[in-house]
C-alpha cells in the first residue's frame, strides 16, 4: 500500500512520511505556484521558509490505498511546537486516492522557532 514502505517509520497506530523532492512556494508576483526542487537540501544546507509562508509540499512515499481503507495526515506534535501548521490537508475518504498517489498538504510557516529550519 505504501512505496517506499520503512519499517522504522512505523508506529504502534501511524506512519510517519517523508517529504517529497519539490515544493511549490506561493509567490506575490504571481497566482502560480513556483515549483522549488529541495532534493539537494540536508540539515546542514536547508532551504529556509520565511515566518508566515506559505507551500504545498508532498510526501515521499506513494500511496495504493484499497477502495474500503480511508487514512488521515496529521502533522507530528513535535512539528507543531516549531510553528509548523499542516493547513487540514488531512483526511482521504475510501476510494478518494488515485492509485500511485503521493499525499500532497499544505503547509503554513506561522511562527517558526526552531534555528535549525525545517525538518
């Protein structure tokens, strides 16, 4: 159901997901999203998100969901206390996801505190 499936991201009731290769910034100049690759980033040269903007991102894994299973994305705690806000990309109802499908959200940098940029 889950491509690629890391048994270290599984918990007790939840996977964990990563995030995917590219962004898409909202940008004032334009009502097109500016498609960003972050594939080259690590912790030690992220790409920073300014406080207050605003991206859709997608996760890393694809997604083959039977039609009678539905799923939820909530965003880790842990996130949260940095100031992250997954924007209720959440809920996917039974038979709502194509097949081959990465889990696309949107993200709201609202206050970020942590000096080490994203996660």
């Amino acid at each position: 159901m889950v491509m690629p499936f890391d048994e270290e991201l599984l918990n007790p009731a939840s996977l964990d997901v990563t995030l995917g290769s590219r962004i898409m910034i909202e940008v004032a100049e334009t009502p097109e999203l500016q498609v960003v690759d972050i594939l080259g980033h690590t912790a030690d040269d992220p790409y920073l998100i300014q406080p207050g903007e605003f991206f859709l991102a997608e996760t890393r894994e694809i997604f083959n969901l039977p039609n009678h299973i539905g799923a939820q994305f909530v965003l880790k705690s842990s996130r949260a206390r940095e100031g992250w806000d997954h924007a209720e990309a959440g809920w996917c109802d039974p038979d709502g996801m194509a097949a081959d499908s990465r889990w696309r959200f949107a993200i709201n940098a609202d206050c970020i505190r942590s000096a080490s940029g994203p996660a």
